[in-house]
C-alpha cells in the first residue's frame, strides 16, 4: 500500500522518494532537535539539580502518562484494517499492561516501582492525587489526537523508539550518578532500553537478509508539531513542584 504524504495534493506529489536509511536519518535529525531531551527540566535531571519532591513531581505526573499508553495503542489497534499491522502493533499494550503468562509486569508496573522509589504512596500515584491540570490535559488531548486524526498521524505520533535509544541510556546514567536512591526503581528505563535494543537488532538481521528494501515516499506529517507543545507544557508544569496539591505528600 502507498504511503501518501499528509498535506496537500501538491506537496505529495513533489517529495521526493527516500531509501529506508534516510527515511530513518530524517527521523533521528528530527528527534535530535525536537526531543523533550533538551527540555531545562530534564537538563536539570541529568546534572543532579533536581530536588528529591521535583523528582516526585516528575514520577507521578509521569505515571499518568504511562498510564495511558496501552489505551492510546488499543485506539490505534482497534483503527488499524491489516491483521499483519495489527498483531505487530498490539506488542505495545502487552509491553505496558503486562502478562501474567510470560512473567511480564508491563512497563506501568516498573514505572510504578520507579514512583515508590522516589518515596512516593504507590497507592496515591495510582490514584492519580495531585497530578496537575495541565497533565491531564496534554494527555488526554494525545488520546483525542489517535482517535480523531488520521491513522497514519496516530502511528508517527508513537515511533519515539527510534531516537530515544540514546536518551534512556543517558538517563539511567545519570540518575545512578546523582541519585543512587533511585537506583532500585529504575528496571522501567532499563527494560525499555533492552526491547529497543533487541528491536533494532532483529530489524538490521532482517534487513540484512532480504538486501536493499528499496525507496520509501517520504512522510510529512504535522503530529509532531501537535504533539510537542502538549508534551512541554506536561513537562512545563512538572518543573515547579511547588505547584502540585498537598506538598506534605510530596516528602
């Protein structure tokens, strides 16, 4: 099936076709310069500024994200016509929700470990007390995003996996570096960094096998410039702990 710019009828027609790799190296550039990785709050993560109750901020504020990954891929799931798309894709819900029949907490389990670490009620995270407004926001709206825009955009709104490789690593660096009382809740970050890890590999074996797959159309869409502004305004209101109801929960 062709894959159609999203955009005018015009702009489908001029861009030019890419190879598989530089499809792939316009997605890292994009990610490289567009990345919540250059956001001040997580700069400041990453040279040991944050305060014990920022931390706290950022897991529970966090955690209503995560909370909703596995909803966000069963609406993608549920639009998606090819079977092959579809049982490729519903990986995503098991890798959050979990299976009990593979010994797989899920990603929600591990980012709950992470709140409690931190010194959080894992009963209060899950309750969702003290997430601030504006999180609910952005992340509900990134729900309406994949149910009411095209599949296409729904689907490009979720392949962060392919730049965020680099990131993971170096937030498991630091936040082992400047805040070893974490150090035990962090299988949520070193887990994802494995299947990404195993993902990549698996898909340059394949590609090795099979030679050169040919051109793709390049794909222009405006999810990320969608996405971006809801994700700095979550990450905005994370920065000032000060802001989150009832403090004394907070630690």
């Amino acid at each position: 099936m062709a894959v159609r710019s999203v955009g005018t009828e015009t702009a489908a027609q001029s861009a030019p076709l890419l190879t598989l790799e530089e499809l792939r190296a316009q997605f890292q550039a994009t990610g490289e310069e567009r990345y919540h990785h250059k956001h001040p709050f997580h700069l400041l993560m990453h040279e040991g500024k944050l305060s014990r109750g920022q931390l706290q901020a950022w897991a529970l504020n966090r955690y209503y994200y995560q909370s909703i990954i596995p909803i966000k891929d069963s609406i993608i799931l549920s639009r998606g016509p090819d079977p092959v798309f579809r049982r490729a894709w519903r990986k995503r819900v098991v890798d959050h929700d979990g299976d009990a029949t593979t010994n797989n907490d899920g990603g929600i389990k591990r980012w709950i470990t992470l709140a409690e670490a931190t010194g959080l009620d894992p009963q209060m995270v899950r309750a969702g007390e003290g997430i601030l407004p504006a999180t609910r926001f952005a992340v509900n709206e990134y729900l309406n995003i994949v149910s009411s825009r095209t599949l296409l955009e729904a689907v490009a709104s979720s392949l962060t996996e392919l730049f965020s490789t680099k990131l993971i690593t170096l937030r498991v660096e630091k936040l082992r570096q400047h805040y070893p009382w974490l150090a035990g809740g962090l299988d949520y970050f070193e887990a994802r960094l494995c299947r990404e890890l195993c993902l990549r590999q698996r898909e340059d074996a394949s590609r090795a096998g099979v030679g050169d797959p040919g051109p793709a159309r390049q794909v222009r869409h405006p999810m990320g410039a969608t996405r971006r502004p809801l994700l700095r305004l979550r990450a905005a209101g994370m920065a000032a702990a000060g802001r989150i109801p009832d403090r004394r929960k907070l630690a």
